[in-house]
C-alpha cells in the first residue's frame, strides 16, 4: 500500500528581494516520521520551513496538507491548522521579557481552553520532563545555550502538536549538548508520534534520527529518500556536501563515524574475499539510554553513552575499528578474529566496565536498572555487509547489567 | 526627447515622494484601525492593558509634573514681565491657564511620552521582529497586532488625557509660584482669571488633542517597530534607526496634527 504523504510542496518558488530563494521545491513529508532538511548555508531551509508554517506564502506552487491546497482553506480552516503545528527557531526567539514558565504557558493560555490550573499542571510536566523544574522563574537572558533550547522545546511541544519543525535546533551547541537534543527529539517524537521536519548541518548525526532526508541545493530538492540512501548518492552535489561535512571522527565519542566504520568493515570484507582473513563483527547497544534520559537527563545520558565509548576504545587494539553505528550503537569490526575471540573481547569489556564507573551519580539511584547488549558475527564468504550486521543484531544479548 | 526626460525628472520625483507619503499615511492609518478593532476582540486583554497603562501612564508621571511644573513657571515669568510693561498682570492668569489647556499642555505632555514610552515601545517591539519572537508569536496562532499593538493602543488612548490634564494643573500650578509667590502677584488674581477666562470649549479641545495625539504617538512608534525588519538596515542598526524615526515622526506629525486640529478648533 503506498503512503500518502501529510505534506505535499509542489513547485514551490519564493523570491526574496532579488534572490530566488525557492526555485521549484517538489517534497514529501509523511505523518510520524521525522525529516530532516539539509543544505548548504544559505540555500533556503529557513524559509522553506516557514513556508511549510505559513510564515511565508509561496509566489508560485502549492503547499498541500492531506491532500488539501492551503491557499484554497477557509480561514478557520487556516487557523485549525496552525493549530497543528510547533515551531522550533534556530535562535530560540524565546521572549525576553517572559520567564521560563511563563514562556512555556503562552501558547496554552493565548489559546483559553484550559483553565489556569490547567495550564500550570501541563507546564510543570512539560518543565518536569525536560528538567527545566528548577529554572521556571528565571528570564532566558539567565539562561545557558542549551538550557534556552530545552525550553524552546518545552514551549513547542506544550500544546501537543502534530507537526513540530525544528530550524537547526543544535547550532552552537557543545558535542553532548547537541546529543541531547537529538536524543530529546527523537525520544519525544516516539513518545508522543509527530511528525518532525528538522533544518540542520549535523551530518552524519542528524542521520541517526530521521527516517527521510531531503537535500536543498540552488533552491531546489536534489535528494530525497532515506538517510542510509544519501550515504550512497553519486549525484556529485550530494555526495560532495556530505563529504565535505562529515567529519571523520564522531563528535561526542570521538570515534570513528559512520562512513570511515563503513569503509573500513568493506575493506576487512575484500581482505576476508582475497586473502581469507577472517573477521567479526560486535554490535554494542546501551539498550536503555532512554531511561537514563527520564532519570537523570538527556545530557547525562550523553555523557554516560561517551563515558561507555571510551571503555570501549580502551578495550580496542590499533588494528580494530570502532564506529558509532546508530544513536546509541558502536560497532566495533575486529580483524583476524572467529566468533569466539569476539565473545572474549565482550567477556573483557564487560570486566572493563564492571571495574570502572559508567554511570556515576544514577548509579545510586533506586529501582535503576541498566544493561548493555552485544550482538557477536563472524564475516563468511559470500555474504554482504547488511547481512553480517543483521546476523550480528539476531545474536544481541545482554552482558552488563547494573540493578539497583 | 532626452531633454523632456531630464525635465520631467524632478517633477516625477516629486510626485514619487509624494505618492509614497500618501501611502505611508494610508498604512499608518489602517495600523492604527486594525490594532484599534482588535482591542474589541474577546477575550478582553485587561491585565495587559493594564501593564501598558501602568508603563506609558504611571511611569510619566514624575516627568510629565516636573515638565508642567517648569513649563508653568517660565510661563508665569515671561507672562508678568510682558504684562507688567502694560500694567495688566492681573490676566497672568488667563495666559498661563489658556495657553497650558489649549496647546502646551496636549504638546508637551506627547512630546515626553514619546522620548519616555514611545521610543522604549518602538525598541522593545523592533527587537521582538528581528529576534523572530513576532515570527513565534505567529506559530503559536497568537495574533501580533492583537497581543503586542491593541493594548498599547487601548493604554495610550486612556493614558494620554489624563497625562495632559495633570500637566494642566501643576502647569498652573507652577505659573502661580512665579507669577504670585515669587513675583508678588496677588494670588487671587492669578486664579480668578485663569477661572473666568477657561470655558469648557477649551478643556475639550485639549482633551480632543490628546486624544489625536496619543493614537498618532502609538501608531507611529508601534509601526516602526513593527516593520524594522523591512528597513535596509538590519539586526540593532535597524532597531536603532527605527527608533530614531519613531521619535522623529511622530514628534513632528504631533506638531503639523496640532495645528490643523488647532485650525478647526478655533
């Protein structure tokens, strides 16, 4: 059964002064997934987004939501629709002379539905949620970079939207903070379904949590399709931006990213075909990143997913590679190895860990239950990259665990 | 044909101009009906009007006293000096009280709201554009005009009468200090005159000003803040700009509006 999409852009074009910013956009956005938009700087996906909002109008072209033509909307259908939609700026635009609760309250109160204990009771699970309890009398003026981005979001996702655009919500952020968000998007994206369009420049991070990619370039959609698709593009302004972008280590763990892991697990693979050297792979995953995040935050949660990073690297040789393979997944491909000496790697791992605290301060928190997996595979001739990680995440099982 | 052009060239520039006033006008204005009909616009916004009353009205008063004050004293002074060279210093009072209530009450008291509340409004406003916090205002289905220009609008048109008519008083008050306590005309005198001479046509046509005046002020200071993003100037040289003509325009229209309103009040 084909999807049809919540967001249609047809031929969309927008001048601005003598800039043609826009020029014949064609994207697809589809209800739950999350889309990220990326570009060069400059090239529009501030304004395509506004567009999307109805900041903007388009000079020519159509916005469709569900099939329906925007422009062709009754105003109270226009209105219905805002309704819809949140609004994550790249500067945050928070208001200055509103604190933090009051900032987060706004839109709940402009829209008087709800009674003002209402209100309250949903801020303070919004603040609650992105540990903002304790700041809500500040001004954001008060407020660090990344404390101003949590509380853009709370303000966004107050009202339960169904679609939340997101305009570079990581710019300026330090490698954990940045994590965070991405982790708090995706977290809250699962948790409550809507469907996201997010503007950034994180490659290849903005990846790991999107389920769609589109590319805009010289005011127009050069690639769209799924994230592990524009990692194979040959379009050459495709392939030159993500290269050109994609730094070769991974900013919050320090290890190899994706591609350079990618790369070297083809080579161990036309090794393992010409020579017959053998090679496994180990598949780590933090299964519950996302309980740490409840418990102690998305912050810690980064630090403890690079804390883990580290143990894995020292427990690495030179020749090993290891590679952040999803947001909370490092692969790690260990040449000259059977499937056993894999699981002996793990078995030392685990030692490693067991030896050294992970998780700091939530470790002494009461009811934590906390357990890293590792899925063990040994290449074999013949079979492809895909099917070596699958093999290895069939075998995933748990070899940490930490209870309290 | 080229000399025709040549010609033609300042006469189209001065039709450009003028063209482009007429339009700013025209703007200005509907700015001043859509922000004016969106006060009406339930729920009522009272608590923010309230604040804005609080921040153009409250907040003036020290300096609107201390201006009505002096300008009531130099009143006085210049007054009986000129008067005494007639020996008629007796209607002291009658100028001090005429020219406070008809014009420099109204005048003056626009003129420091705008330096005081009028370049703060165009600033605060100009700076919620360009950080995008209007832009937000929008995504949340919270309509700019109605949450940021109506209450400053519906808080000016209140504010602004009773601003003049204090000014009024310790503008009287203040002619009375020089031209009785300091110069030794008999006080009796001095109010009597200033009594007998203001009729209620002149009370109302001050109050008729302030009025004007208040809906010109806020207009034009909420206006340019409102569209610093449409200058050529961007980020703070914008705001700063914006603010500049705030003051000026609306400074200036206070005047030309003064006398057109004056012309038709006499």
């Amino acid at each position: 059964m084909t999807r049809s999409p919540l967001i249609q852009l047809r031929d969309v074009v927008k001048t601005l002064g003598a800039n043609r910013v826009l020029d014949g956009v064609n994207l697809d956005i589809y209800r739950g997934e999350i889309t990220a938009i990326i570009g060069k700087s400059g090239s529009g996906k501030s304004v395509l987004l506004k567009h999307i909002i109805g900041l903007h109008e388009p000079d020519g072209g159509a916005i469709l939501f569900d099939g329906r033509l925007r422009a062709a909307m009754s105003p109270a259908e226009r209105k219905a629709l805002k309704k819809k939609f949140s609004y994550v700026f790249q500067d945050t635009a928070l208001f200055d002379f509103l604190n933090v609760f009051e900032n987060v309250a706004l839109p709940l109160k402009e829209r008087n539905a709800l009674s003002p204990a209402e209100v309250s009771r949903r801020v303070r699970d919004k603040l609650h949620q992105l540990d903002l309890h304790d700041v809500e009398l500040k001004y954001p003026a008060q407020l660090s970079g990344g404390m101003k981005k949590r509380v853009a979001l709370a303000r966004a996702l107050v009202t339960d939207p169904e679609i939340v655009l997101f305009d570079e919500p990581t710019t300026g952020l330090d490698p954990i903070r940045k994590n965070a968000v991405h982790s708090m998007i995706l977290d809250y994206q699962r948790r409550f379904g809507f469907t996201g369009v997010v503007v950034s420049h994180e490659i290849p991070d903005i990846f790991f949590i999107s389920q769609r990619v589109a590319m805009l370039d010289e005011g127009r959609i050069v690639f769209e399709g799924g994230p592990e698709e524009i990692q194979e593009a040959v379009a050459p302004e495709v392939k030159n931006f993500i290269q050109g972008l994609e730094s070769p280590r991974d900013d919050l763990t320090g290890i190899a990213s994706q591609s350079i892991g990618q790369n070297r697990l083809l080579q161990e693979m036309s090794r393992l075909q010409r020579y017959q050297i053998p090679f496994s792979i180990v598949l780590l995953a933090m299964d519950n990143l996302e309980d740490v995040d409840r418990i102690a935050g998305h912050v810690v949660a980064q630090t403890v997913f690079k804390t883990f990073a580290n143990h894995v690297t020292q427990s690495t040789y030179i020749t090993d590679t290891c590679f952040r393979f999803d947001i909370n997944k490092i692969l790690v491909a260990l040449p000259d190895t059977n499937e056993d000496q894999a699981r002996d790697f793990c078995r030392k791992l685990a030692r490693t860990m067991q030896s050294h605290a992970l998780f700091g301060s939530i470790e002494a928190v009461k009811g934590f239950c906390y357990s890293v997996s590792a899925g063990v595979a040994q290449a074999k001739q013949g079979t492809g990259l895909d099917d070596l990680i699958a093999a290895a995440g069939q075998t995933q099982a748990v070899f940490y665990e930490c209870r309290n | 044909m080229a000399i025709l052009v040549t010609l033609k060239s300042p006469v189209a520039a001065i039709g450009r101009e003028v063209l482009d006033f007429t339009q700013h006008l025209g703007r200005l204005f509907l700015f001043f009906v859509w922000g004016f009909v969106l006060i009406f616009q339930p729920p009522f916004q009272f608590d923010k009007i309230r604040q804005q009353i609080y921040f153009i009205g409250m907040k003036s008063v020290f300096v609107i006293c201390l201006t009505g004050a002096f300008t009531g004293m130099v009143l006085g002074l210049q007054g009986y000096y000129a008067l005494v060279k007639y020996g008629s210093t007796a209607a002291l009072g009658s100028a001090v009280a005429l020219s406070l209530i008809r014009e420099m009450g109204p005048v003056l008291t626009a003129i420091m709201v705008i330096a005081r509340a009028g370049s703060s409004m165009t600033a605060e406003i100009g700076i919620m554009r360009i950080s995008e916090q209007i832009d937000a205002l929008q995504t949340m289905d919270i309509n700019p005009m109605r949450y940021l220009v109506s209450p400053r609008i519906a808080a000016a048109l209140i504010c602004f009468p009773l601003l003049t008519a204090l000014f009024d008083v310790v503008g009287l008050y203040g002619g009375y200090l020089s031209g009785s306590a300091l110069l030794g005309l008999n006080p009796a005198f001095y109010f009597a005159r200033a009594q007998s001479s203001v009729q209620m046509i002149d009370i109302v046509g001050g109050f008729i000003k302030s009025v004007v005046f208040a809906a010109v002020v806020v207009t034009v200071c909420c206006f340019q803040g409102y569209y610093t993003h449409t200058r050529a100037e961007f980020g703070a040289k914008g705001v700063s700009i914006s603010t500049t003509s705030a003051v000026v325009i609306s400074c200036v229209l206070v005047l030309i509006t003064d006398y057109i309103l004056t012309t038709f009040l006499l």
